[in-house]
C-alpha cells in the first residue's frame, strides 16, 4: 500500500467586470477569465490547456534530459455536448507533436516518449487523473454573504 500525500492548492477568481474575471494563484501570477465574448480564455479553453500542460510538463520531464526538442506541441480536442444530463466535455484527446533532432540524444529522447505518454495518462498528470477518475466538486456559498 502506498502512502497518501496531500498538499492543499488554491486559487482566487475576482470579477473584474461583467462576465471578466481575474484569477491570483497562491504565487502571485494572475490569468484573465472570459465567457468566449473576447479574446480571454474561456474556463472550458482553460481546463483544456490544463490537459495540455499538465501532460506536456510530464511528458518534457521524462525526456529533455537526453535531447531538447526541435518541437514540442500538444493540442487537446474535445466535444462540447449539452443533454438533458447538463453540458460537459466528451471524446477528450491530447495529441502530442514532438520532433527531437537527429543524433544519440534526440534516438534517446524518441525512446521515451511514449512512455512518457502513457505516464502522464495512467498516474502523472493531475489533471487529466481527476477529471478520469472523476472527483467529486463541492460548491456552496461561503459565509458573510
């Protein structure tokens, strides 16, 4: 049996004005939120991009010790549906395009990277393992309203 660690994360979301938000991290960095009416990252674009970087983070950790890449992209595609369940995201998939350049590095650095892959799906990435698994959200109004 493994042992369970846990490490409390947050972030705070400001409006700023109608349907624009502003959200601090625990580090002080802050993104701009949307409804899709601006350029903004709309909060659907965001845990998408999540996906993205969550797995390219890992994926880049397990092979940029034998070779940097020419490339590095990864584009997440989803289905937006909306039935009588509510809306979600389905069909779910992280393309990885990633070219190492010729030489013992880059021979090395393309050995790992399905590995990687697979890794950052089955137990590294954060995100993607919980929307998998499919952990439960809490919302509720906070006091002092």
């Amino acid at each position: 049996m493994t042992e369970e660690t846990r490490r409390p994360t947050s972030v705070q979301l400001t409006r700023t004005s109608a349907l624009h938000y502003e959200v601090t991290n625990a580090r002080g960095g802050t993104i701009t939120i949307g409804s899709g009416e601006s350029a903004d990252f709309t909060p659907v674009e965001l845990l998408m991009a999540a996906i993205a970087g969550c797995a390219g983070i890992d994926v880049d950790l397990y092979t940029h010790r034998r070779s940097e890449p020419d490339r590095f992209d990864v584009v997440v595609n989803a289905s937006r549906v909306k039935d009588d369940s509510g809306t979600r995201l389905e069909d779910i998939e992280a393309l990885f395009d990633v070219v190492f350049p010729e030489g013992k590095g880059g021979d090395q650095a393309r050995k790992l990277l399905d590995r990687g892959i697979q890794a950052a799906h089955d137990r590294l990435c954060t995100v993607s393992r919980t929307i998998e698994i499919g952990t439960p959200v809490d919302m509720r109004g906070a006091a002092g309203r």
